[in-house]
C-alpha cells in the first residue's frame, strides 16, 4: 500500500485551532480565548462545530493587527548541549 506524504502546515489550506497553535507558536491557552472572543469573520470557516483557520487570510491579518505579539508563547525554552 502506498502512504502519501502529510502537507506540512505551511503547505495547508485550511488549519484547526492545534495547527494553527504549532505552527505559528502560539499559546494555546491565548488562542482559544482569542477565537471565543473574535467573530473571525475574514479567517474563519465553520464545519459543524468545528473552527477552521485560513491560513493565508489568518496570515493577513496578522499582519495587519498586532494580536501575534499577544497570542505568542511565553514560555522560555532553555536548550543545554
């Protein structure tokens, strides 16, 4: 049987709330209370219940508001060698 390759997230149309957390490093504690909290009109898509991000719409935003400096992690990562 042949496995096809996962699209990286870059890659993604369409990301849910976990994605959207790992690839743009957010804290997922944040964004939750960001998407119960926007009506997201330009960046979300509704499937039943579930909440979808596009990606390159959520990008533009980004861009456009300073809400990735809040959404950010602030977890400090120490790497020992």
């Amino acid at each position: 049987m042949i496995e096809m390759a996962k699209p990286r997230l870059e890659e993604k149309e369409f990301l849910n709330p976990e994605e959207a957390i790992r690839h743009w490093n957010f804290s997922s504690r944040k964004f939750y209370r960001f998407l119960d909290e926007t009506d997201g009109g330009m960046f979300l898509a509704y499937y039943k219940k579930r909440k979808l991000i596009l990606r390159v719409a959520f990008e533009k935003y980004l861009q456009e508001n300073p809400a990735k400096s809040i959404l950010l992690n602030s977890k400090v990562v120490r790497v020992t060698l």
